[in-house]
C-alpha cells in the first residue's frame, strides 16, 4: 500500500489522510497523530481533541493557557 510518512513503515494496512487539501500515508495512528496533531503553543505538547483556543493560539489546557497569560478560561473537572 504506502509507506508511513512518519517513520517509513512500508505496510499493507496503511491508510491516508487528507488535512489541508494534502493527502499523508501513515502506517498508524500514532505516527498520524506524532506528525499532524495539533501542538500547544505554551508547552508544545502534541494533542488530539479541541483544546482551548484564544485568539490565533491554541493550548491543551487551560493551565496552559492560564500560563500564557490567557484568563478566565478553567478546565473541567
């Protein structure tokens, strides 16, 4: 099939996915996530879900955020 993009795994169950108009090959989704996961601008930790967005940054949490100067946002316990 194709071979990962994120560590050249040549494998018959690979997979594409299409992010910006770009097609990516990965052999799993721990190298999808390792190569196009969103990454926090405070920590810089790569994360799946929506994460806590303020103005053109995105953070992981809101302590991040909090430690970026953002306020007013708390996570959810």
């Amino acid at each position: 099939m194709g071979r990962c993009e994120a560590c050249g795994n040549d494998y018959d169950k690979s997979f594409q996915v299409l992010m910006a108009a770009k097609h990516h090959d990965f052999d799993s989704f721990e190298c999808a996530i390792h190569d196009l996961a969103t990454r926090c601008v405070h920590c810089h930790c790569r994360f799946i879900g929506h994460g806590i967005e303020h103005e053109d940054a995105i953070f992981c949490c809101a302590h991040c955020a909090a430690e970026a100067g953002v306020t007013g946002i708390v996570d959810r316990a």
